[in-house]
C-alpha cells in the first residue's frame, strides 16, 4: 500500500503519519521501519532494495517513510516500487510532502492509476489551530490562557507545529503560560507590547490606556509598522479601515512618518 500525505498543515499530517505507523506497529511490533529521503543520492535503490522481497532485508511487514516522492513519480524504478507495494500487504509507504498547491491532474492521474491513496491537509482555520494547541497543552499538563494563545497565533500565523513545539519548550519551566510568562521570553518580549498595542486600538480602549501603550512601544523602539499591519489585518471596522488608509497614504506622501501616523489613529 502507499499512501500520500501532503499539505501546509504540517502538524495534522505528522500526526496522521504517526498515527499509520503506530497502527501497523501494535499489530505488528516486529515490523522494519525505513526512513528515506529521495533528494539524497543512491535513496531510491535502497528504497527499491526495502522494499524488494528479494533485497537486502529479511521478509516481513515494512513501513518505509518516504520524502522528496513527487519528483519520482515518472521514474521506471520508482513506479516499480509503488507498484510492489500495491501488490504486496507487507509494504507500507508513506510519502510525506511539503506541498501546499493541491497536485495538478497529471499527478492525480498517476496516483489513481498506481493504486496511492492521497491525504491533503489545508491550511488549518485559526478557529482549529486554537483547538489543536489547547488540546495539546492539555495532554502535557500545561494551561494557556485565551489572551496569551491569541498572541502566539498572530505571531505563529497558523502553524500548530510551531505553536506545539513552543508550548513543550516551555512546559520544562512552567505549566502554566500567560502573557506575564511570554513578557519574560526573549523571543516574544517586544511582541506582546506590540500586540497589547494593537488590541487596545482593535477594541478602542479607553484613550488612557491607548495612549500609556502607545508611548511604551514607541519608547522602546519597537517597530510600529508591525502594529500597523496586525491592525489592518485583523479589524473588520470600516472606520477604523478607512482611518487606517488614509494614514498609510500620509505616509507614501511623506507628510506624516509612523509614529505620527500611529499616533493619529490612536487618538481618532
């Protein structure tokens, strides 16, 4: 059997290879795993021989992660191999791929015709990303509060990998992450006043409040372009879009720099 798993949700798709593997492993705990990536010189006729019930490896049930695949699938030797394990209950392949454009018709076409069942994994809804992550702070013992994930989303973007493989950094030092946590984080130290900045404008806090978050990220030097921008992206004022606009246009003028431009928007 092979089985190709490709997509930008590269969290939903390790998870679903590792979810194949365990599978066959726990039915089968004397299976041969291999680890193969096609970009590497000689891969494929190790690959050939894994896979091969006459090749170099005992006979028995094999899993054999394959990467760098699509590049191959026009190569004799390699559709030899697919063709093996369609007909051979013994040889599992699974092809990972970081692809995030769905496969054109002349590669579907080759994946029906050679028996490969496709997985796609999209791009995930920041509605599932929020999901996933306090799924997975939960399984390890960790609580992120909804203002701290919100932060790590907009700076992540909707990368579950990443947000997970931050959360189990810090489960070593704390079980519970919150902003005061991140605030203390090299990484995402300037971050959180650029994004405290830009939700107290998103939600027109009161002009106080605006105003004290304003003068801290200005007087740290933080870049207010980034806060320019995670505004524009994320409100769905038309006020707030069209006060947006028309500073940016100040600005490709010459009449107004950033700082002044930010500070219009913030006392609107």
């Amino acid at each position: 059997m092979t089985i190709l798993l490709y997509g930008p949700d590269t969290y939903s798709r390790q998870c679903k290879l590792v979810q194949f593997r365990e599978g066959v492993v726990k039915r089968n705990p004397d299976v041969v795993q291999g680890s193969f990536d096609l970009s590497e010189d000689g891969t494929l006729y190790t690959l050939h021989e894994f896979a091969s019930v006459r090749g170099l490896f005992s006979q028995g049930k094999r899993i054999a992660v394959v990467r760098g695949a699509l590049g191959f699938f026009g190569n004799e030797a390699f559709v030899r191999i697919v063709s093996r394990a369609a007909h051979d209950p013994d040889v599992l392949l699974l092809l990972q791929e970081d692809r995030d454009r769905k496969l054109d018709r002349k590669t579907e076409s080759f994946c029906k015709k050679n028996d490969i069942q496709v997985q796609y994994f999209a791009k995930p809804t920041v509605a599932t990303v929020r999901t996933r992550v306090q799924e997975h702070a939960v399984s390890i013992g960790v609580t992120i509060d909804s203002r701290a994930l919100d932060f790590l989303i907009e700076a992540r973007g909707q990368d579950i990998y990443a947000l997970v493989s931050d959360i189990d950094k810090w489960s070593a030092v704390s079980t519970k992450i919150d902003v005061p946590f991140l605030s203390k984080t090299g990484e995402y130290a300037a971050g959180i006043g650029v994004f405290d900045f830009s939700q107290s404008v998103l939600y027109r806090k009161p002009l106080a409040e605006r105003l004290s978050l304003f003068e801290r990220v200005s007087s740290q030097g933080i870049d207010l372009y980034a806060a320019f921008n995670i505004i524009a992206k994320m409100t769905a004022s038309k006020d707030l879009i069209d006060l947006l606009a028309a500073a940016d246009l100040k600005i490709k003028k010459g009449l107004l720099d950033i700082q002044q431009a930010m500070l219009a928007v913030v006392i609107d």
